[in-house]
C-alpha cells in the first residue's frame, strides 16, 4: 500500500488553467480536512504547449502518466489545433489510447435546488466505451479511420471487438452493485447488425456473470427520447463509444446543464479526471466558468485511487467533496452564475474548501 498518491495535472486550454486550479483548492481542502497525502506534476499540454514546445501534445506526458496514480485533465481546444503534422495532437485522445482507459464513466443526476430540464428527479450513469467505435482516431493501429474514398466520397470504419465489448460491460455491471442493480445495453443492432450484434453478446454474457443484476436492452434512439420522458427507468447504461458520448451529454443537460457533468476516463492501470464539456474560449479568463465538472471528476477519481490503493481516506475525501457539492448547488447564494448565482470561478472553489475543511 502506498501512502502519497501523485497527480499529473494538465491545465488545458480556454478555461482550462481556471477550473483546474479550482479543483486544485478543493483538493487541498480535502488534503487538510483528511489528512491526505500528495504531489502535483504540472505538465504544459494544448497552445501553451505548442508555443513554447511546437505540440500540443508532448511525447513526455504519456510517460508521466504512466508514473502517476491519476491525471487531472482541463479541457481541450483540439477543434481549433493545427493539423497533427503541424503539432496539433489531440491530448485528451491520446491519453485515452495510450494509458487503455477504455471505460468513460459519466454519471448524470438532479440536485435538490438546482433548475433542471424535468420535473422528476433522476440518477443514472452512463458507461461509455471510450477506446474504439466511430472515432478516428483511437481506432486503427496506423492511419485514421476516416478517409475520403474520391473528392466526394467521405467513408468512416467503426471497429467495434469482443474484448471492447466484454470490458465496458464488466464496468457497467460492477458499477451497478454499487448502485440501484440494473444494467440496460444501448445499441441499433437492428441496423448495426454485426458490429452491435458483438456487443449485445457480450453485455448478454456479462448479464449472465451477473444474475443478480436486472438486465435490458433498448435501440439508441428510443433511448433518446425515453430519458426526456422519463430518465428514472434508468440506472446504469452500458454503450458503445459514440451513443455514449451522445447520451452523457443529453443526460446531464437535462440534470441542469453540462457545466455540473462529472466524467472518469479508467482503465485497469490508469484513470483520468475530466470535465464532460469543453474550454470554452469565449468565457476564458473571465472568472465565469462552473468548475463542478471538474471537481465532480476530480472526487471520481480520488475515490477510484483510494480503492485501488487500499485508501478509505480518499474515497471518505470523495464522498464530502460531493456532499458540499450538493449543499453548496442547493442554495442560489452559492452558485456560479450560470446557475443564477453570485459566484465566479475562483469564490466557488473558495466557498467549497472552507466548507470541506469546515
């Protein structure tokens, strides 16, 4: 058992560098208030990095990534990189597929207080395979998975495999005994026949490692529009990498907006904190960004550390941090003002530590 857990912290770019450090204030608050033990490595990733470095995406961070028990990742402007020969690398991709954090966990739930898109109350969580599908570039060995076959033909390859398939839906079930014990498979295997067809069989397999788990299965898009009529029918959803992704984020609009959506990108080595939504240059710099994203991710991925190092002071740590979380969303006096309160960014974080230590 080791006693210091060390974090790789990559700042990001657009509001990156603001919502990091406010979860850098809650973390230290949760440090003094449990007594834990930690280091930071700050690396230089996105513009910053391509200014001083010429990339985005060093080739160092992945090896201290290796060396960390977790990342703290801000968000990324990768739309607005340079091409890849020109240094713009995508570091949120890169980590995904380098470290094999093959399992995108996002939860998605209401607060008491908090001015969400429904009248019922819901808590559910997304498990989203986060290192192949649709996405170009995380699933070939060489090359992009995305081409042009002519000028005017545009092609994409979605690789979907047996082990893929088998490792998202043994997280979505271990997720879902630590929760309400239900599992539903989100899939359009009535067209995607071969490709989702392997998935459902291994979401079937895992149900049947699983008896104890309520099991089901629904097409994406009356997933869609089921969690606008009525989210509570859900606890745990297993998907593939794009519907997921898809899904999260239309979960957690619905909850009261991306800005409160936690993610932990976690593989069986490595994990990483990270915002659900983007840096949004627009309000960069403005002390206007919610940092609860990132805090919420921050708290997912202490608790995943604690637990894999055998540290209940960690995930006790986690567990306040989203307590005061709930308590500080609950009162208008204590939200960030896209939630219709006062506070900045860096008052938030203020109001968060003195609460955690308090």
């Amino acid at each position: 058992m080791i006693a210091k857990l060390r974090f790789l912290v990559l700042d990001g770019d657009g509001i990156g560098p603001e919502i990091t450090a406010a979860a850098l204030t809650v973390l230290a608050a949760a440090a003094q208030r449990f007594g834990l033990d930690y280091e930071l490595d700050h690396q230089l990733i996105g513009f910053r990095s391509l200014e001083k470095l010429g990339t985005t995406m060093p080739d160092a961070i992945v090896a201290a990534a290796r060396k960390a028990d977790g990342v703290i990742l801000g968000p990324v402007s990768h739309l607005d990189y340079p091409s890849a020969a020109q240094g713009g690398i995508n570091p949120s991709g890169t980590l995904r597929k380098a470290l094999d954090l093959f399992a995108n966990m996002r939860p998605a739930k209401t607060r008491p207080g908090v001015p969400s898109r429904l009248n019922d109350s819901f808590d559910l969580l997304i498990a989203r395979e986060n290192t192949e599908g649709f996405y170009a570039d995380r699933n070939m060995f060489a090359g992009g998975g995305e081409f042009l076959a002519t000028p005017d033909v545009a092609l994409a390859v979605r690789k979907i495999t047996r082990e893929g398939s088998r490792r998202i839906a043994e997280a979505g079930f271990v997720a879902a005994r630590q929760r309400r014990r239900k599992v539903t498979a989100v899939h359009k295997g009535n067209v995607l026949r071969l490709s989702d067809g392997l998935f459902l069989e291994e979401t079937r397999a895992a149900a049947a490692r699983y008896p104890d788990i309520a099991y089901d299965e629904k097409i994406v898009d009356a997933v869609a529009a089921l969690l606008v009529r009525d989210p509570t029918q859900f606890d745990v959803i297993v998907t593939t990498n794009m519907f997921g992704d898809i899904l999260s984020d239309e979960a957690s609009e619905l909850a009261g907006g991306l800005g409160l959506g936690a993610s932990l990108n976690a593989g069986e080595q490595f994990a990483m904190a990270q915002a659900q939504h983007g840096s949004a240059p627009d309000i960069a710099g403005q002390d206007r960004a919610n940092p609860v994203s990132l805090i919420g991710s921050l708290a997912m991925l202490m608790r995943w550390a604690g637990a894999r190092h055998g540290l209940n002071t960690w995930e006790a740590a986690a567990d306040r941090i989203d307590a005061v979380t709930d308590e500080l969303l609950g009162n208008s006096a204590t939200r960030t003002a896209d939630l219709g309160g006062p506070l900045g960014t860096r008052a938030f974080a203020t109001t968060m530590a003195a609460a955690i230590v308090g």
